[in-house]
C-alpha cells in the first residue's frame, strides 16, 4: 500500500490522549514532508473535538480529514502504549491504534474508499491483535493485511453510511424515541429484533402523527400538564407507529444504484445492512456532504 510509509508510523506512540496522537502523526508528516500547507491543520490541533473519527471496533480509532494541506492522500498510523482518552475529562476506553487518513479536496471518491477499505481491514480480530502488540514501525509495517490493502474500483454503500446508528426495538415506548430524537437530532430512528434485523422505522412524521392528539389539547390552554390520554400516548410502543414497509440496502451496493433509487422512489434515507443486520443509515445529505461538500 504505497500511501502508507514506514516513516509514517510512530509505534509506539508516546501520548494517553487522542489529540496528542494527532500532533504526534501531524507532526512526523511535516517532519517528512507529507504536508505541503501545515498551517491549514492549526486549526484541527488547536480544537480538543476531533469531529471526524470512525471507531473500528474496541481498539482502532480513525479519524479523517480531507483538507488542502497535502496535495495526495496520505495514511499515518500511530500505536500507543496504552488505552487514549477521547476527551478532555472523557473516561478512558480501549482504543489504542489510531489510523489517521489525510486526503486532498478533489480526492473525495480515493479517500472514502481507502478509509472503507482500513476499516474493512482493521475489523479483523487477528490485525488488530498485532497492531496493538507492534513495537516498531517495522512489526506494523509486516502485517500483510496492511501491505496488501486494496482499494475498490468504485464507490460502494459503505464508504458513505453513517455507521453506529441509533436503534430502538419494537417494545421501546414513544417517550424513548422522542427524547432520543431529541436529544441527537433525529429524523428517524431504525426499529430492530433481537439480532439487529431491521423490523421497521420510525420517522418524525409518524411519531408527531402519533401524537396529534396531544398537540391539539395542548393548544387548548386549559391545562397546565398531560392528562390520563396523553400519558397513555407517550406509553405507546414504537411497534404501534412504525413503518414496516421498509427498503434496505447493502453495505457491498454501488453506490451510484442505490442514490438512483434514492432520487426515482424520492426516498430520504435508507437502512444499511449486512449479512441482515443492521450496521448503519445512508441519506441523501450523507452523500452530499461527504462526497461534495469542502
């Protein structure tokens, strides 16, 4: 994998925090002459929330960023001794690895499909394992999972889903799904069985139709709090107000079908899964932004 050099790995890797991981990476490729415009990446080291971070699961976190600071795409891959903090003030989890992906603006279809194809990679129980024993560069760089990394020919579902999504199961009463989707922002919120098979979704539309009737006595004026029928309505068990009638999509589909299907049927956003569970969302705004947005 020619975007990955020794001199890009630092193992081990001699902070406790994820920030410091990212100045110690950031600062090896300036020291190697990675980064052509490294006042562009002041602003990433001066800001304690590092935004765009996939957690590949226990111990690999990989964040990524396409900024106009490299004129290609870049991997770096620090290991460190022991488990980072995410945050300032953030309790410690089990992360150890992290694999930083730099990419040039025009790169948006390389980039995604190389941060995929890691995340692909560093799933693998056996390459994690050994990663987080590397000692050298050198022991990183043996991992033939790495040198022999492959990027695919074209864009698939999966190197454009949000990942990790928010789920609820058929039981969870309305109040649940309302506070959650208030809480994050939700538009709608995947209902699953006990194996993350996809039963349904619930969307704002069909928990505010849900709840009509209270917004209509609230109007009213003449009481302070819910009454009895109100509280029965927020009672209510999401699989009541689901959608059933749900289209999901996998994660190994072109991308370019699926947003065809997306624009025909005029559908918002789809249910990802693989193997038929559940492993992520993908909108319209999601290849939007991903792909076209700076």
């Amino acid at each position: 994998m020619d975007v990955l050099r020794p001199e890009h790995v630092i193992a081990p890797l001699a902070t406790d925090t994820l920030r410091g991981a990212m100045v110690a990476l950031i600062q090896r490729l300036q020291e190697t002459g990675a980064i052509v415009r490294p006042d562009r990446l002041e602003k990433v080291l001066a800001d304690d929330r590092i935004r765009d971070v996939v957690h590949v699961g226990d111990h690999v976190l990989l964040p990524h960023l396409r900024t106009d600071a490299v004129d290609r795409l870049i991997v770096a891959i620090g290991v460190a001794e022991r488990p980072l903090q995410m945050r300032p003030a953030a309790e410690r989890g089990d992360e150890q690895v992290v694999v930083l992906v730099l990419a040039p603006f025009e790169a948006s279809n390389h980039y995604l499909q190389m941060v995929a194809a890691l995340a692909r990679v560093l799933r693998q129980e056996g390459t994690v394992e050994r990663l987080v024993a590397a000692r050298s560069p050198q022991e990183v760089m043996e991992l033939s999972d790495l040198r022999e990394l492959t990027v695919q020919p074209r864009l698939a579902v999966r190197d454009v889903m949000t990942p990790r999504v928010y789920r609820v199961f058929p039981e969870t009463p309305v109040r649940e799904i309302l506070d959650l989707m208030g809480r994050h922002q939700l538009k709608a919120v995947p209902v699953v069985g006990e194996k993350r098979e996809v039963l349904g979704v619930v969307t704002d539309r069909d928990v505010l139709r849900h709840l009509l009737p209270a917004i209509g006595r609230a109007g009213g004026g003449d009481k302070a709090g819910p009454g009895p029928d109100d509280k029965a309505l927020y009672a209510t068990t999401v699989r009541e107000i689901m959608s059933r009638s749900v289209m999901c999509v996998s994660e190994d589909q072109p991308l370019s079908e699926v947003v065809s299907t997306m624009i025909n049927k005029d559908v918002e956003r789809l249910p990802v899964v693989h193997e038929g569970r559940l492993t992520g969302f993908l909108s319209r705004a999601d290849v939007l932004q991903k792909l076209f947005s700076s």
